[in-house]
C-alpha cells in the first residue's frame, strides 16, 4: 500500500485505526469490523489495491474454494470497488447502490456456478425421501443473471408461496400443488424476498418500493419512500415491536414502537452503534453493540444490566430458557438473562459462532465441529464434524435447518444431531432472505430454476414407535 493510499486513510480514520487495518494480511478487516469505515477505505486505495484488500478480507471470512475464489476475482474486474463499497451506505448515489447490489449477488452467483470445490467432503445425510417432495415448480428456464434466483417471502398467506427473483419476475404459488396463481414481471432490478402486508406484496429496488395486489398481482402503485422489508424488526411482543434507529449505517439507539399505533414509546441510546436487530424475550429487550451487551426492560426503557463484550458478531441475541449465551475467545459464556452473570463456559473447540437455539438447545459452531449443547447444564449432547460449515440456522418442530457454505440445506434432529436428509440449493444467504421456509410441517426450498416443497423431516420424538 502506498504512502499516499495511507495517509489518506489516516486522514479518514485516525492513526490508531490505520495501523489495526495494516497489522493483518487481510487488513484488519475481518477481525475488527468495528474498526473500519468501507467507503472511506475503498475510497483511498487505488483499484488494484482496492481488489487485493477485498479478496484478502474474502478469502479470510472462510471463502475457501479456489474456483469461487477465482470467480470472484473475475468479478471484481468489472466493478469498481470503491463505487461499490459506498452502495452500503445512506448518502450513496443509485449507481453506487447498483454496483453494491451487482457485487452481493454477484459473489452469490459465483458460489452458485461452483458450489463446493472438488475436495470438499460429501456432506452429511442423504437427500430428501421421494415420498417428502409434495411438489415442484419450475421457472421453465435457466437464471439469467447472478440475481435472478428465486426467493420466498417469509410467510405462506392464504394458502399462496410468494417468490420473487432480482430480475423482476414475481410469483405466486399455490402452496397445496406449487400451480401458478399469477406471475408479474417488473422492469426493475429487485432486492427480493417479497414482504407481505394486509393483502399488498411489497418489493423494492433502487430507491423505488411497488406494492402489488397479493390476490390479482397487479401493480398498485411505486414510491421511493420507505416500504416494509425484510430485515423487519423482530414480531411484536405484549403490543409492541423493537426497531433500531436508522438503516445503513447502523444507528446507536433502540426505539419501541407502539405496534397497533405506530406511536414510539421510549427510546434508549446504548452509546455505541448497534450492529444486529435486538432480540426480545420475557419482558426484557436485549441488545448487542460494538462497546457491550445491554438488557432493557421492554416497558420503560429502563437498562436493567450491561457489561463490556469486545467480540462482536453478526448475529443477533440468542436466548434460551433464561441464558444469553455468547461467543468470544473460542468459548461460549452463558449469561443469566436476567442479571448477566456467568452460569456456565463450554470451551471443549474453538467456537466462534452461536448458530441458534431452541427447545432447551444451544447451537454453536466451531473450528473442528458443530455442537448441540444443553442450555440448562452447558454440557455437550452431540457434535458432528463441520468441514462443510454452517453458516445460517432455523429451528422448527425439533428439526435444525442449516444452510452452509457449500450451498447444502441440511436437516438435523435437534436433541441428537443425527442427519436427517440434505438438499442442494446452490448458494447460500441469511435464512430473511428466504432460500428456505418452514411453514405448518413443510420446508420450501428454491433452487436455481425455481421451488421446490417437501414434507418437513421427522425427527426421533415425532416418529410412530416402531412394531
């Protein structure tokens, strides 16, 4: 990196921070996100520069296939990455907002046309029964572009499967036999999942939001104005619902908001920027910052406890019978949710990731495995090897939903980790982003030339007893 290049970025950050962004290969990127503001460093660098920071901050967040690395690569070439790392923010222009976009999908495109390199193991489980697929709907030709793949809206709403892809074709599904309901093409470059609200399916591209009929899929009306989406706040609790204050960048206050009336109830600053949405549960609002862990009473506003966490992650609070359990150091550490004291470590790996939790079940990923542990006790009910590393989870009706980096979904019995089937989707995002649902006992997967739905796996507690 050049003289200027650095001064430049001393001029934007402050010395201490350009010297965390030099003391790495990867520049300090991966493991002190806190420290580093995209624009202003992509925006120094010259491009050949600009491109060998970002492949080192790619290849350090575990992107290990050469083809997809590779293809990346190749990518970048088109883009200009210093345009591009300005799309994540609020003050950027819509060609700055269209190259973030083109850059997201297109790393999702590359995964896609490569999926896992050729050492990689052969996942756990075999695929879904024959007798589990209820039906299958195809789009009748191959994506077109890096974002033309499907993804479903997070609710099945009178018996319809929303599906929306970047391209700007929109469906509905019959969700019984997958038929079409209807199908709207926009000329628009979408972000899908399509949201659903009161009869209206909203969608978003650049700026401008379209609200369509969810029964006719007709055009009702566009606006760039805010519209819903899908990084909604979590659903609302005794009559209210929790957002964070501003959108990209992260703000650094909680507001609860009146649910029926919209009216903001309190507001509580936490003093630093707030990187995921909060989490609520038992009357209590936690939340995560860059600084700390903070607990809120849900009410009033009021902070019942925080204390200093310097490993910040990019999931949200995770909590489970009465814990908070947190990763740092390749240790989880439970909290008492309602004191924030310690009541019991795991350190059995080097974990770095809390993945979810559910039914009295911690779920945590770490260098060699991927673990269930016993949120009562903290002690280890199962393991399996995580060469094939999960990087989203959902729990439903005891079945662990794991989308990994190899574009598997795999299904996994909660209380026994045994591997129940796996299916290929291709890519992998955040669960909100609807390559997958889990409705009342069926599992809607999308694919590269459309959906797919099967019947939800049983696990050991919902098979019959044996003759």
């Amino acid at each position: 990196m050049s003289g200027p290049e650095q001064e430049c970025i001393q001029d934007q950050l402050g010395e201490e921070d350009l010297e965390i962004f030099l003391r790495t290969p990867e520049g300090g990127l991966y493991d002190h996100p806190e420290h580093w503001q995209p624009a202003a460093i992509f925006d120094c660098l010259k491009r050949e520069t600009a491109n060998d920071v970002f492949m080192a901050f790619y290849e350090a967040a575990a992107q290990d296939s050469e083809a997809v690395l590779a293809c990346v690569r190749n990518l970048l070439e088109e883009i200009d990455i210093a345009k591009a790392a300005w799309g994540f923010h609020e003050i950027a222009t819509d060609e700055q907002v269209f190259l973030a976009s083109k850059l997201l999908t297109g790393e999702i495109a590359c995964l896609e046309n490569h999926g896992p390199s050729a050492d990689s193991p052969e996942p756990p489980g075999p695929p879904p029964p024959e007798h589990a697929l209820l039906w299958e709907f195809s789009t009748g030709e191959q994506p077109r572009d890096s974002g033309d793949f499907l993804m479903l809206a997070s609710a099945v709403t009178q018996g319809t499967v929303y599906a929306a892809s970047g391209s700007g074709q929109v469906y509905a599904l019959d969700a019984r036999t997958g038929h079409v309901r209807w199908h709207t093409e926009l000329d628009a470059q979408l972000d899908p999942p399509p949201v659903i609200r009161d009869s209206r399916v909203y969608l978003r591209s650049i700026r401008v939001y379209y609200t369509l009929d969810a029964t006719t899929g007709e055009v009702l009306g566009t606006n760039e104005g805010r519209g819903p989406q899908h990084t909604d706040p979590p659903r609302p609790e005794a009559g209210r619902t929790v957002r964070l204050e501003g959108d990209l960048p992260p703000g650094t206050a909680v507001h609860a908001v009146d649910a029926a009336t919209g009216t903001r109830v309190w507001t509580y600053d936490v003093g630093s920027i707030i990187p995921v949405a909060p989490t609520q549960s038992g009357g209590t609002v936690f939340v995560r910052s860059y600084e700390g862990i903070h607990a809120l009473d849900e009410s009033t506003g009021r902070l019942l406890w925080e204390t200093e966490w310097e490993y910040v992650g990019d999931y949200p609070p995770h909590i489970v019978d009465g814990i908070w359990p947190l990763a740092g150091d390749g240790t989880v550490i439970a909290l008492d949710a309602r004191t924030g004291r310690p009541r019991w470590f795991f350190d059995e790996d080097h974990i770095n990731r809390i993945a979810g939790v559910a039914d009295g079940m911690v779920l945590a990923e770490g260098a060699l495995g991927f673990y269930g542990i016993e949120a009562a006790t903290g002690q280890r009910k199962w393991s399996l090897n995580n060469d094939w590393r999960v990087f989203y989870v959902t729990v439903a009706d005891g079945v662990v939903y794991a989308n990994t980096v190899t574009g598997d979904l795999h299904t996994l019995d909660l209380q026994t980790g045994e591997s129940l089937w796996t299916q290929r989707i291709g890519y992998y995002l955040a669960p909100e982003y609807g390559l997958y649902r889990v409705v009342d006992g069926v599992v809607y997967v999308t694919h590269g030339e459309g959906v797919r739905a099967y019947r939800a796996p049983a696990t050991t507690d919902t098979r019959p007893p044996a003759e």
